[in-house]
C-alpha cells in the first residue's frame, strides 16, 4: 500500500532539495500537486503535498515565503480541500493556520483564511 503521510526524513530531504531553488518556483510546483490540472482527481497527492507545506511553513523565513506564495496563488483550493475532501481537511486547515500565523494582520489573504476556521 502506498504511504499517504510522509516520514518525517522525507519531508526533511525534500526541503533540502528545494532550498536552493527560487521560491517562486517551488510554490508553483506546490500549486500544480494540489490543483486538478493533472486529471487526477486521488486526494493522497494533494495531502502529500499539505503536509509538505506545513513542513515548509515550520522551516524559517524561506519555507514560510513559499507556503505564503502557494497561498496566495492556491488559496481557492486550499479552502477546497479544507471544505470539500474529508481526508484532507485538518491538514488544509493546518496549512492555513500556518500561513494566517505567519501573515501580518494587515495582508490580504489574512482575512479571506479566516472564513475557513468556520468548518
């Protein structure tokens, strides 16, 4: 059976990979994973790729910068995913808290993320 929820290693190798690389790129790469653009419609991808952001959001300034850019260009499916899948709703939720934490007060999508805090 495949493993849904990363091992921990796992998560740190892939931060590590993506590190050196623009975090504009790797937010676009975290937005392709959750969106449905790819014609999968499997919900263990998009959850995979949930717990990696949360990872990214614990990882300091440069993690926390990509986890605002997905946020910012993913936010819809954020919410989605926080509202609509089950099996991807805490993590979703975790990801948002991350983010809205890690926001000024004053930032944009601060507000529109609080909406989901509601479920």
């Amino acid at each position: 059976a495949l493993r849904v929820e990363p091992r921990g290693a796992d998560l740190e190798a892939l931060f590590e990979a993506c590190q050196p690389l623009p975090a504009s790129v790797v937010s676009k790469a975290f937005c392709q994973q959750l969106s449905w653009s790819n014609g999968g419609a499997e919900w263990q991808p998009r959850l995979r790729a949930l717990f990696a952001l949360e990872h990214f959001a614990r990882q300091g300034a440069w993690g926390r910068d990509v986890v605002c850019r997905a946020l910012k260009k993913a936010s819809d499916l954020l919410q989605h995913l926080a509202k609509e899948v089950p099996q991807c709703r805490e993590k979703a939720v975790s990801v948002l808290r991350h983010a809205d934490g890690a926001a000024e007060a004053s930032s944009p999508h601060a507000t529109a993320m609080s909406e989901v805090y509601t479920l």
